[in-house]
C-alpha cells in the first residue's frame, strides 16, 4: 500500500525510531515562523477541519503497523500545524485502541490549545511537544508571524490549561533566535510563563538549517546554555547549537491512559 500520510520511520534525536503521521496539507500553518526549515507559510489558517480522509490514514496505520515493527513514538507532525486536523483525535484514539503498546506524541505550536475541543483531541497522547517561543506580544509576532487573532497571553492560557487537564507528558519546546527571545526581560518572562505551566521538561532549540528568512542566525551552544541557566530548576534539554550531540536518550514508557484503548 502507498503510504501518502506516513513518513519514516526515521531517526529521531529526541524520541528515537519516530513514525510520522502528517495530517496537513504543506505548509499549512497558523504562524509563519522566520526560523521554520520547511520554508514560508503558504496557508495561513485556524480553520480546524479535516484536511485528509481518516479512513485513509488509518487504512496506511494498520497496513504499517501489523507487523508490529519496533517504533519509539508514532509522531503527529509534518510541515504544518497538526492540530488543524479536526480528526486528529480519532486517528490518536485508533492507535490507542488497537496499538496501545506505542507510544504517540503530537509536535504543536500551541496555537489552538486553548480550544477545549482541541485539548479533547489529544487527551490521549502520551508525549505533547508544544512550542512556547515568547511571551512578549512584540517578540511573538516577530518570530512566529500568527493569524492576526493569535496572542502569546492566549498560547499560555492554552499551554496552562492543557497541563491541567492532561495525563500524558508536556516537553516544552523554545526556538531560540538570538537578539528576539534570548534577552534577560524576555527570559524573565518566560521563566514566569513557565513556572504556571509547569512542564515536565523543556527542550531548546535553534537553526539547524536556513530558516524561512535567511538572515535568522542560530544560536551557538553557549547562548543555549545561557538560556538554560535562566530556566532552572525545570529540567532543560538542548536539542540544538551542536552537530555533535550524544546518542539518543531512551524514550520513557508510559502505562495506557485510563480510558485510552
């Protein structure tokens, strides 16, 4: 069977053997990140609907999965927004059900989280890797680009929200861009935001590749580790600034959600 809404699996540096469930036309997006690798955003969007068939992707899922093949995490991710997918949450409840066994994370910027209805979707997910890259209007806008409605006061209220009301895992991810949201106010800010989101941990970023806009510069491993100070006591994990990283950490194992699968 061809496999149109899958991708890998692949080596992934921070879950390990990931198969990619892609849900979202490209670059079909609520932002238009400068820093994205995957380039501009050619359909800038909140509408949730379903972008493609879910019996389709769930057809691929069980063509793929029964052989039961060794997978770290089953990622909802791709070169747009996954959560624009309104039938996100029942390809997840599909995979919790009849492959409880893997683990399933969805990659978010964070953008529909405070949607009740978008929360819903991902109950089930074990690992929730959402971005939270300013808390200032001003950088927010510069780095990330939004619909226009989009506010970083609405992304935090999501973000809290969802660790309220969630079971699986919160891995908070920050984009570092040197010169926007590596300075001491943002960062005091930041640690703010993040102390009332209270994630189990946070992964930092930076350009591994040409952003959207080539004169977005990376931030080197010691402006990361800078960064990383600032956030302490919450544990911190630097995913990018070095081409020389270790071997993948193990992926945690989790018990089934009660009432997932």
């Amino acid at each position: 069977m061809l496999h149109n809404h899958l991708f890998g699996p692949i080596q992934s540096r921070r879950l390990g053997t990931s198969l990619g469930v892609d849900l979202i036309p490209f670059k079909t997006c609520s932002m238009n990140c400068i820093y994205c690798e995957c380039g501009a955003t050619t359909a800038l969007t909140l509408v949730r609907k379903d972008y493609v068939p879910t019996a389709e992707v769930i057809a691929e899922l069980d063509d793929l999965l029964a052989a039961r093949p060794h997978l770290d995490s089953i990622t909802f991710s791709g070169a747009g927004e996954p959560t624009l997918a309104a039938n996100i949450g029942a390809v997840i409840a599909h995979l919790k059900t009849h492959y409880p066994e893997y683990l399933v994370t969805v990659i978010t910027n964070s953008s529909l989280l405070s949607q009740q209805a978008v929360r819903d979707d991902l109950a089930c997910a074990d690992i929730i890797i959402p971005s939270l890259n300013a808390v200032s209007e001003n950088v927010f806008k510069q780095l990330n680009r939004p619909m226009a409605t989009l506010s970083a006061e609405t992304i935090i209220e999501g973000l809290i929200a969802l660790r309220n009301e969630t079971a699986g895992m919160i891995w908070l991810e920050i984009f570092i861009v040197p010169g926007l949201n590596d300075q001491e106010a943002e960062l005091r800010k930041m640690k703010t935001a993040i102390d009332e989101i209270r994630p189990d941990k946070i992964q930092l970023n930076t350009l591994a590749r040409p952003g959207t806009e080539s004169t977005t510069p990376p931030a080197t491993p010691e402006q990361l580790a800078q960064v990383a100070a600032r956030l302490a006591p919450t544990p911190v994990e630097i995913y990018g600034g070095s081409e020389t990283a270790g071997p993948n950490d193990p992926v945690p194992r989790f018990a089934p959600h009660p009432g997932c699968g």
